[in-house]
C-alpha cells in the first residue's frame, strides 16, 4: 500500500490517542495541519473535491473511535451555534476560509438562557482550530469550494441521538 500524508496522519494519531488532554490536543492539531498542507493531490482528497461532498467520512478508528470527516462548502453555508456533548473536535482548513464564532451561554436574572458571541476569526488554510466539550461555536463558510477536515473524538451522531450534543436556536447575541 502507497504511505501518503492520510496513512501518515492515521498512524501517527492512532500511537497518540488517550483520554483528552494537553499532548494529545497540542500533538492532534499539529498531525491535522501537517495533513492539510500534505494532502493535495492524494486520491481520497481529489474524490472528496470533486464529488463536492458536504460531508464525507474519510476514517473512523474502529479501535480508538475518532473519526476524521471531509467537507466541501460554498459560500454562506452555515453551521448555528453548538457544542459536540462530551466529545471534542478540531476543525482545519484545507483551502477557503471559515468564519469561526465563539459564544458564551448567558443566564440573565429571569433565567432565561441567551448565547453571547465572545470572539470571532477567519480560520485560513493550512490553521486548525480546537473545540473541547463545552465549547460553543459555528461556523460560517466564506467562499465557494472551501475545504475542510474535522477530526472528531466520537461519533457526534451518538452524542446528539444521546442528547449531549446541544445545537442552539434561540437568540443570539452577536457583534
């Protein structure tokens, strides 16, 4: 079998994986931007591009659980403000960019739950953004054709059927 950048990542990953913690989030997002600079050209990357998937499982460890998914999106698609339940994501940029918000859930005094957005960046190629259990975030394609990866813990699926992966719709207060 040909060794490219995605076997690389995989193998290298899979000798890492533990519990969440510091290494393993510092040592994923380095793997993940290493494959987004890597991973032009190879097979698995052109039948994602040019089949303009939205969303495409790339791996899943049977082993370990992480999955590593595929998207392909046009300007404007948008993904409204969630967090991933118990499970933690890093979301990189292959090409394009993505506006990547930050909110903050706010109880005000008649208990009444509003989200604050905290923070917002352009996620470019080539950068890798971390989201861990608790974090609120969307994100928001800015261009035709942006690629991205996203390496999942678990299977988010799981977490949203289970009731822990949480997709916000009431008001939100952005900048």
């Amino acid at each position: 079998m040909e060794k490219n950048a995605l076997h690389h990542f995989i193998e290298e990953l899979s000798k890492i994986w533990n519990p969440v913690n510091s290494d393993l989030t510092k040592k994923s997002k380095q793997l993940l931007e290493e494959l987004t600079q890597n991973c032009i050209g190879e097979s698995w990357m052109n039948d994602l591009i040019e089949n303009q998937y939205p969303a495409k499982e790339i791996y899943k460890s049977q082993e370990h659980g992480f999955i590593l998914m595929g998207h392909v999106e046009n300007e404007g698609v948008m993904s409204p403000p969630h967090d991933h339940g118990n499970g933690w994501v890093l979301y990189a940029t292959v090409s394009g960019n993505v506006q990547m918000g930050i909110y903050q859930p706010i109880i005000s005094q008649n208990g009444t739950l509003n989200l604050v957005q905290k923070d917002s960046y352009v996620l470019g190629p080539g950068q890798c953004s971390i989201y861990l259990p608790g974090d609120i975030h969307d994100t928001k394609s800015l261009e035709d054709n942006t690629v991205m990866l996203r390496l999942t813990s678990c299977d988010f699926h799981k977490e949203f059927d289970e009731g822990r992966l949480i997709r916000y719709t009431n008001e939100v207060s952005k900048w």
